[in-house]
C-alpha cells in the first residue's frame, strides 16, 4: 500500500510566520482615544476646571465614563460660549444643563442626574420681606438674567424686562450695589457663593419659595460621532453606579439630599 504523501511546509512561510505573531505580542498597544471634551462654567459645587477641585457633575460624568474605559477632559467656558462649542460639534458635551426644546434642536440629553432648587436672590436692604408670588410678579423689580440660564426663553415669551450679566459674580455684585433687586440662582451654588463671599451675603437673600425646580443633564452635542450611542452607554454606567451606592456617598459628602440625585423622569 503506498504511503500519502505528506504536505511540504516551505521553511521561508514558518519564518514569515513566527515574525508576524512576534509582531503581535510584542508590539506597543494601540493609542488610547481622545479624551471626551466637556465644557461648563466654574460652579461649586457643581461643576470646576480646579485641579484636584471637582464638582458633583465632574465626578458622575468622570466616574460614569471610566466605567467604559473612556477619559473626560473638563474646559471652562462663559455659558453662552459652552452653547456654541456643543452647537458646533467641536466640543463632545457640557455640564450641567436643562433640558429645554430649543436646545434638543442640537443637543442630546442624559438621564437626570440632579434636581436643582433655584429660588429667586433678591436684596435685602431694599426688599427685606420678599419673596417669590409668580412670574409676572418679576416685572415690577429691577431684573437680572444669567446667560445662558435656561428662564431666559420664558421671560423673553412672557415679554419681562432684564439686564444680562455672565455670570454670578457680576449679579450679586449689582444686586449688594442696589443696582438690581432680583435674580435667579441655584441654592445650592448661592450658597457656596456666600460662604467664600461672606460680605455678599450679608444683603442678599434666597426667597422661600422657589422660582423653579430644574432637572440637570449632561448635554451632547449632536454632531459629535456616535453621540447617541455614547449617551447610551453613559446611562447605563450612570444606573450602574447608582446600584454600587456611588452616588449616594457622592450626594453626602457634598450635603445633598439623596432624593435630588438622579430623579426620575415623569
């Protein structure tokens, strides 16, 4: 019976081969992407660009993507420039923002991830017993606007008059001036504000009852590539931590009550 004949190997392919797998083990790994570009304003103690400072927001947002083994990097930006850096596509998102229709025309929005109280800041020495009865009662005071603060659609509808200012600096200064009676602010961040600003503080108080309750968001640009995916992902290890206890310890060491940490949409 004849033997078969055996396959000759040719030495010169072994050779080609050895060197290909070497190549594979050995060689440097693959360059990490690029860093998630998320752009907010300095808020304590929400939102910060300080080394070694973060926010609340930058510490979900961080957490939430490492999960996924993606990297954030944290610009700080005016509101209104944060706004056109998402619009544009050339920054991946922000934080925090509210959710309103305009903005849905080219942003993406995640899951909550806080219920804001923002009661109206007003002075003191010349409203001492204010407080907060509607919106059209703002028209009978001397009003500021934040940019870039989602109440300016509403009271350019409801046709109420206001200066802008950047940011808060600029509206608590005018307001312990007597330059402007009201305006509206986180109480949160008022707070914080008042805290490092002792002498603000002393003329300026927080109505008691609240102009609004805002839920905030990280917003995505919808231009970026794979922006609805990414959200999705980002939601998802956003439940994951909430499940880990996370967000919970998250919410005591900045004070916040656990029922305004990632509320439920309606």
């Amino acid at each position: 019976m004849k033997k078969q004949d055996r396959p000759t190997v040719d030495p010169k392919s072994i050779l080609l081969l050895c060197f290909l797998l070497s190549a594979l083990l050995f060689s440097s790994p693959a360059p990490a992407a690029e860093p998630l570009t998320i752009a907010s304003s300095h808020w304590p103690p929400f939102a910060s660009t300080i080394p070694g400072q973060p926010g609340f927001f930058n510490e979900v947002v961080t957490e939430a993507f490492a999960i996924s083994g993606m990297e954030v990097r944290y610009i700080e930006l005016p509101w209104a420039r944060c706004f056109q850096q998402i619009k544009s596509g050339r920054t991946f998102g922000g934080i925090p923002f509210t959710k309103t229709a305009e903005r849905e025309e080219f942003a993406l929005f995640s899951d909550a991830l806080f219920m804001t109280r923002n009661p109206v800041v007003f002075n003191k020495r010349l409203n001492p017993a204010y407080d907060y009865q509607g919106q059209e009662s703002l028209k009978n005071y001397r009003l500021l606007a934040l940019l870039g603060w989602s109440y300016l659609e509403a009271w350019k509808k409801a046709g109420i008059k206001y200066k802008t200012v950047k940011n808060q600096d600029s509206a608590f200064k005018m307001i312990n001036l007597d330059r402007a009676e009201l305006t509206v602010f986180d109480e949160f961040a008022a707070k914080e504000y008042f805290r490092k600003h002792p002498e603000m503080g002393k003329n300026i108080g927080l109505s008691r009852t609240p102009y609004s309750n805002n839920k905030m968001h990280l917003m995505v640009s919808r231009k970026y590539p794979e922006a609805h995916e990414l959200v999705d992902t980002f939601n998802t290890n956003l439940r994951q931590l909430k499940s880990t206890g996370f967000l919970d310890r998250l919410a005591q060491k900045y004070g916040f009550p656990l029922e305004l940490v990632l509320p439920q949409e309606k």
